[in-house]
C-alpha cells in the first residue's frame, strides 16, 4: 500500500490543532488510528503497512535518528519510504520547529510589494512575532512563530500557494 506522505501530515496536522483524543478511520482499503495521548512530540511516529492494508499510528521509544536499510529520513519531503517490513517512519525532529500554513492561500514574506521582509533566513524570531501572511479570500492572515528561535529555512517562495499543513519555515529553538 502506497500512503502519499503528504496527505498524512495534513491529517495529522488537522488532528492535532482539534479538541480530538483519540480517532480511528476505516475503509474498504485501511484503517487508520490516532491516539494524541499516546504520541510525544519527543519520539519518533511510526506508521505500519500491514498486508491486510490497516495502518496503525504508534510511538517508538526511541530518540536517536531512526535509520532502516540506511535510509535517513527528513520530514519535510513528500518521499515514500517503506522498509522491507512495509513499515512507514515519519521523525519529529529535535533539530527544529516547522512553522506550518494552517489555511490554503497565498504566501507572502512582506506587508507588501515593496516592503522588506517580516524575517530572512538566520533572523532571531521571539514566540508570537509575525513571520509571514498567508491571503485567504482577499483577507491577510498574519502567520506568528510558535517558539523562540533562528530560521533555518524558507521552505516557500514569496507569492506562491501554499495548502493547509505546508510546511513553511524551519525554525532552530532558542531557550
């Protein structure tokens, strides 16, 4: 069974930000469990493809990089990858926050045509500062950091459309 990593993450993403503890989706095709008790931002999510096509969402209690048939993983890639065992990893990295679109819209680094950007890559971003907008329906919605820290990474050019659970920026915690 081929799960598109992306479509995933949005649905994770969509769980996560709902007053939902435990949901479990089945159809003709799979089964899908999440138990937002169960899973720690801290431990590797691991998804398994079993022959009888369920898929089942589960924590591993590990904390080093998980590394399968020499495969290393970066999360922010829509890349399938399966084990010889049909098992799917997906990594919550230690190394950084993503900052994620939580609408469908249009990405903007700046106020405006001519004005400089909210933040560049290597800027030091406080917790609730404004780091881009995303236009919904002719409406700017300002986009805030969720943590302290240094941007890494601009995953989005400027202008370009985003969807709901895009990854948008890595951010570097600060304490």
């Amino acid at each position: 069974m081929i799960i598109e990593l992306k479509k995933l993450e949005k649905f994770l993403f969509l769980v996560k930000n709902k007053e939902i503890k435990e949901i479990y989706i089945k159809t003709d095709k799979f089964s899908v469990i999440v138990n937002k008790e169960k899973i720690n931002t801290n431990k590797h999510l691991s998804i398994d493809v079993q022959k009888n096509n369920n898929l089942k969402v589960k924590n591993k209690e590990t904390s080093n990089f998980i590394r399968q048939n020499n495969r290393n993983i970066d999360t922010n890639t829509s890349k399938k990858i399966v084990n010889d065992n049909n098992e799917l990893i997906i990594e919550a990295s230690k190394n950084y926050s993503t900052i994620v679109s939580p609408m469908v819209g249009t990405f903007y680094q700046s106020s405006g045509p001519n004005e400089a950007p909210f933040i560049e890559v290597n800027d030091i971003v406080k917790k609730q500062q404004v780091v881009c907008i995303i236009e919904a329906m002719k409406l700017m919605n300002e986009i805030e950091s969720e943590v302290n820290g240094k941007i890494i990474e601009i995953l989005v050019k400027d202008g370009n459309i985003v969807d709901c659970g895009q990854a948008l920026m890595k951010v570097q915690p600060i304490n």
